[in-house]
C-alpha cells in the first residue's frame, strides 16, 4: 500500500509532465526535462538488464493518460 507522501509525489509529478507535455504540443519544441527525458531514453542499452528497469520507469512517464509520447513527439 502507498503511503499518503508518495501518492502526492506521484501526483504532482504526474501534473508535471501533463504541463510539459502540453507546451510540447503547443510549440514542438522539447523544454529541458523533456530533453533529458528523451536523452535518458534513447541512452538505454539494449543487450542489458537495464532496458528493464528503464522501461518500467517510464510507466511513470507513459500511461494510458499520457500516451502522447510516441515516436513523432518524441524526436
């Protein structure tokens, strides 16, 4: 069970990247979290156990909610 402190980090969090993602598609151009964002991404190394973890992370990042970061918004 989460405690009440994470559930508010998650949300404001979650708040975060739907602004982020907004201004994105406003003016397609990435701000510098969704830079690092796409940087930290593309980065993964395949051949290792840490794609696993990272994709994982993303879930926090890509949800059914926010699944506009696809191929075109991304690059």
């Amino acid at each position: 069970m989460k405690t009440t402190t994470i559930l508010a980090q998650e949300e404001f969090l979650s708040q975060i990247v739907k602004k982020e993602m907004s201004l994105f598609e406003a003016t397609k151009k990435r701000s510098n979290n969704l830079e690092k964002l796409f940087h930290a991404l593309i980065t993964i190394n395949p051949k290792s156990v840490e794609p696993v973890r990272a994709c994982s992370a993303t879930g926090l990042f890509v949800t059914k909610l926010r699944n506009r970061l696809n191929d075109e918004s991304v690059l």
